[in-house]
C-alpha cells in the first residue's frame, strides 16, 4: 500500500459514521479505542460490524456483562462464532493471543490498566492477524498518547450516540456526530 493512504474500512452500519472515518469504517487490522463513561458505552455502535462478520471467531475479553444471547442474536451476530472469554488480570494477554491467531475477524476488550506498550502490542496482534480490536476506556485515556490509528468519546444522546473523532490516520480529528443507536 502507498504510504500515508488509508485502507478501505470495514462498514460501521452507519453512514454518517462512515462518511466521517478516513477508511469509509472501521480501520481494517487495527486497534480502534471507543472511550466512554460507562464500559458499555460504543458496544451498539460496533453491532452492524460484527453481525457482518461471520466467517472467523468474535471474541469478547472480560465484557462488564455476561452477553444476552438473544438480543446479539437478534441483531444478526452469529452465536456460533462468538467466544466469551473471562481472563481478569491476563485480559491484555488473551486479546493478543486472539488477534494474532488468524482466527478472529474482531476481538473486543473491555477493562484493565493501559501502558504503551501494551497498546502498541495490541496494535501489531490487529494487524498482524488481520483483524478488528474494540478496546472500551475510561475518557480519561484520552489524555495520554495511543498508538491506536482511531480513538472515539462515546457518550450517551438522548436519540443514540454523541461521538466525537478524537484521532484518526489519514483523516481529521474534531468531528462530532450525533448518530441513532443502532
């Protein structure tokens, strides 16, 4: 790929969405991080994309609540392919593990301490397996550097969601969106 271009982005469901990230999705073998006030906070906004993805495993690391099959079934998430897996402490471990196996077309994370280190980690394991990383954070990450090509606040609306573009490759940071919940 030429330097400096951007690849074509997995749909988020969502145009507007799309039409503000610099991919048209969401980044392809990437982390993506989505900060919010509460753990949960940007899970709808991931649903259309990971009910497109069927043809490798979805893997949740340490979600702050135990899915409710039906409701993700619902919504066209393939049960079958979907690993829940409980690491605690070794939650950055597991997700790695699961981006670098190939395996997995998205592995979402939730909770833990966040060094740069650890962040890059997760970003070569997404782009080494080819495959999406959702890791959900406190706002207050925001403050500190993220090798992640994409950051996102995420807040509640009263209609759906509040995001604003915190960073982007290869596109501009500072849009805010008001988008439905999906």
């Amino acid at each position: 790929m030429a330097r400096g271009r951007v690849p074509a982005g997995v749909p988020t469901g969502l145009a507007a969405l799309d039409q503000a990230l610099s991919g048209g999705g969401w980044p392809p073998g990437s982390l993506t991080e989505l900060l919010g006030d509460w753990p949960g906070d940007g899970f709808g906004l991931v649903l259309p994309a990971l009910a497109r993805l069927q043809s490798r495993w979805l893997v949740l690391v340490d979600p702050p609540l135990t899915p409710f099959a039906p409701a993700l079934a619902a919504r066209g998430v393939a049960l079958e392919r979907l690993v829940v897996v409980n690491a605690g402490a070794r939650g950055a471990w597991a997700a790695e593990q699961g981006l670098r196996s190939r395996a997995c077309a998205a592995v979402l994370v939730w909770g833990g301490r966040w060094d740069g280190t650890q962040l890059r980690r997760l970003q070569l394991a997404a782009a080494t397996g080819d495959a999406l990383a959702f890791l959900f954070r406190d706002p207050d990450a925001a403050r500190a550097p993220s090798p992640a090509p994409l950051r996102l606040r995420v807040q509640p609306a009263p209609t759906g969601y509040r995001v604003t573009v915190l960073k982007q490759r290869g596109g501009r940071a500072g849009a805010v969106l008001s988008l439905p919940s999906c």
